[in-house]
C-alpha cells in the first residue's frame, strides 16, 4: 500500500516521499482515513510506530482542503493567498523535547504546502514564542504548562481551534498535567475533533476520555507488548555490583557503538555516565535534572555518534526521537513493567532489527517475573561466554 492511495494531496506526498518513507506503518494505514473523515480518534501507540505522522499527514490534509475551499469560488476577493494565518490545530504533548520533535515533523511533512507550524515550550524564554504567534501560525505544538502561562497573557488565542492532539496522553497523566489539560480544554470551542494517542490505557486515560472524545474510533495498529514480539531481547543475571563491569563488556565485545541505557534514577544514570567516561566510554545523561540546554547538547552529541552511550531516565526518554536505535540497555529494570515495553519500543524502529538487554539482580527477579506476565513470554538468562 502507497501512501497515495490513502488520499494525502500531492505536496504531502513529495514530502513523504522526501522523508525516505515508501509504505505507511500499521499505525498510520490505520489513522490516516479516520482523521480525514474528521472522526474522533482514540488511538493506542506508543513512540516508534510513525504514531506522529499518523496524525500529522491527515491534519495538514484537512488543512490544505479547509484551504482549497475558502479560496475557490466563495472567497470575495482575489487576496486569499495573503489572509492572515488562524490557528486551527493544537498539539499537545507532555515533554519539551516531544514538542519540539513533533513540530519538526510537522514542519517536514508540509515543507511543501504554506501551512505553518510553531512550538512552545517551558524552560526557554517566551518572548520569541510571543512573536512566534503573533506571526501567525496554523499549527501550535505546545506543552500544557507554558501554554497556559501564554493564554493567561493574552498571547495566544484559542478561539478557532478546530482538530486537537493530545500526544502521550498517559505521559501527560502521569506527570501531573491533568489539571493543565482540563483547563486547556476550557478555552478551546466545543465543536472540534480529538485526537487522543497513548501507549497505555489505564482508568485514568479512560476517564479523561469519557467527557473529551465524541463516538471515538479506537484504533489499535500494534498490541501493546508489540515491541516485545520483534525485539531481540536478552537477560543477564548479574549482581549489582557486577553491572558496570558487565555493561562496559557487552558495549565494548559487541562493539554497540550508539546504545541507550535506562536507570531507574537520575542519580543512577548520573553515576554510571561518570563511571563510564572514567573507562573511556563517551556517555552523556539525561534526565529531568538536566538543563534545556544539556539535554539538547547530550542528544545531538548521541546523534552525531560523538556521544556512544545515552544514559536517560523512563521520563526523560519519551520522546526521544532517535531514529533506529539497534542497541536499548535495562541498567536496571523498571518499577512498572509496562515502562519496560516502552524501552525496548526504542529500538527496531520503523521496520529494523532491535536489541534490548537487561542486567538483572536477584533482587529485581520479582520485577523480571511481571514483565514477562506482561509481554507473555518467557526471558530466558543469556550464558556469557568465558573470556
Ligand atoms: P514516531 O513513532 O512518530 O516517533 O516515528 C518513529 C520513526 O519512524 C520516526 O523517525 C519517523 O521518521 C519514522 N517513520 C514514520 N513513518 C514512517 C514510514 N511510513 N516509513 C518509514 N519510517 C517512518
């Protein structure tokens, strides 16, 4: 299947096809004619499936026909070209990094159409962003808190908003924004359609989309645990003491030359980058402690490949976007096993082989037993080779 036979006009398609994609993911072959329908959508994906373009394509779709319609015949006069940019879509994602890599997306996805796109996020100075609307801009990207802190001032109106996303949705709960959700919804009009995407559906999720989404379409492209079936995962039993000494093997026999590693804290991710550097292994962290500034810094060095190893927390990490990550690293198992989907969904994106290791203690043996209850499968412990 072609990405034209689902209907996206001929720039959006340039722009796809710019982009290197030839086939649309499951996610998107899925989402892309409800949204054009204008049907609500209530969509269970999490980062790595094409989840993003799987609502941008159809929006900026609906955008350019919205567009085609006002300038063909009913429009007075000869100047529609020059009209004033109206915001009609918010996106609303729960981290500053999601934000900005979504309205890159969105930005590459209609590099051929005259429809803008704008980010705002906490954390960096908001006058640009001021002037940034106040330009004019059809798309806004946005995480909750500073978009608040601009329709208190007046700065960003709200009143036209026809199609909202709510990106990450879980993430957002679970860092605390329902309030800042709930009163973003306040401002927007009543007739418009939703978009909610989330990895996991928990009551919370169910019960903010009890008053949000009209008749829903409940699009589940790929199973939670899907990740779980295409990932090469691994499990090696090792004390905690062990683990540095066990992971500087595997980075180093495996010459895994861009890995990312989870640490339950930052503290711990903290301490392993520097235990790392100190065996000469490049290795940045990142995690909510980190400046604006660091963070973007640790990911362009992981990007540039200067950087080999990416040590980052659960929360820091979504909405990464990096792309095809072979190697994902489990320094520690995670407290919820679903955040352990979430990890090894980093990597084999998009199609490519993935590989997940996990350095399991006895104590996290408790852990391990959840995990596999929720992926349904057994991990068997990997034997390591005598050196
Ligand atoms: P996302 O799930 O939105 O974070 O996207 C994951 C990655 O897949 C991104 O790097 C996208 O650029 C890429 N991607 C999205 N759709 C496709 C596609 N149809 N074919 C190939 N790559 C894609």
């Amino acid at each position: 299947m072609q990405f034209q036979s689902l209907g996206l006009a001929e720039p959006i398609c340039r722009a796809i096809k710019k982009e290197g994609y030839t086939v649309p993911t499951e996610i998107q072959k899925a989402a892309i004619p409800v949204i054009l329908s204008g049907r609500d959508v209530l969509a269970a994906a999490q980062t790595g499936t094409g989840k993003t373009a799987s609502f941008a394509l159809p929006i900026l779709e609906n955008l350019l026909a919205r567009r085609q319609d006002s300038e063909s015949g009913n429009a007075p006069h000869k100047n529609a070209g020059h009209r004033k940019r109206e915001l009609r879509v918010l996106i609303l994602t729960p981290t500053r990094e999601l934000a900005a890599q979504v309205n890159e997306s969105v930005r590459a996805y209609g590099q051929f159409t005259k429809i803008h796109s704008t980010v705002v996020f906490g954390g960096v100075s908001i006058q640009p962003q001021i002037q940034a609307l106040k330009n004019g801009t059809d798309i806004l990207v946005a995480t909750p808190g500073r978009l608040l802190d601009l329709a208190d001032q007046k700065k960003v109106d709200l009143s036209r908003i026809d199609t909202l996303v709510l990106d990450e949705a879980d993430r957002m709960l679970d860092m605390g924004f329902i309030r800042d959700i709930r009163r973003v919804l306040a401002l927007l009009p009543r007739k418009r359609q939703n978009l909610l995407f989330s990895a996991t559906f928990s009551q919370a999720i169910l019960k903010l989309t009890e008053g949000l989404l009209h008749k829903p379409e409940r699009i589940q492209a790929t199973p939670n645990s899907s990740a779980a079936v295409t990932v090469d995962q691994k499990v090696y039993t090792v004390e905690k003491d062990g683990k540095v000494g066990l992971l500087k093997r595997l980075i180093n026999d495996g010459d895994w030359q861009q890995v990312l590693v989870f640490t339950r804290t930052k503290h711990g991710a903290n301490r392993l980058t520097q235990k790392l550097e100190q065996s000469g292994i490049s290795a940045a962290a990142i995690h909510g402690n980190k400046s604006q500034g660091a963070r973007t810094k640790a990911l362009a060095g992981f990007k540039d490949r200067q950087v080999r190893v990416l040590v980052a927390t659960d929360i820091a990490a979504r909405g990464l976007d990096i792309e095809q990550l072979p190697q994902v690293v489990n320094f520690d198992l995670p407290n919820v096993p679903e955040d352990y989907v979430h990890r090894i969904g980093r990597t084999g994106r998009a199609g490519s082989p993935g590989h997940a290791a996990s350095l399991v203690s006895r104590e996290e043996m408790p852990l391990l037993k959840n995990i596999e209850k929720v992926i349904k499968k057994r991990l068997q412990p990997t034997a390591l080779t005598a050196r």
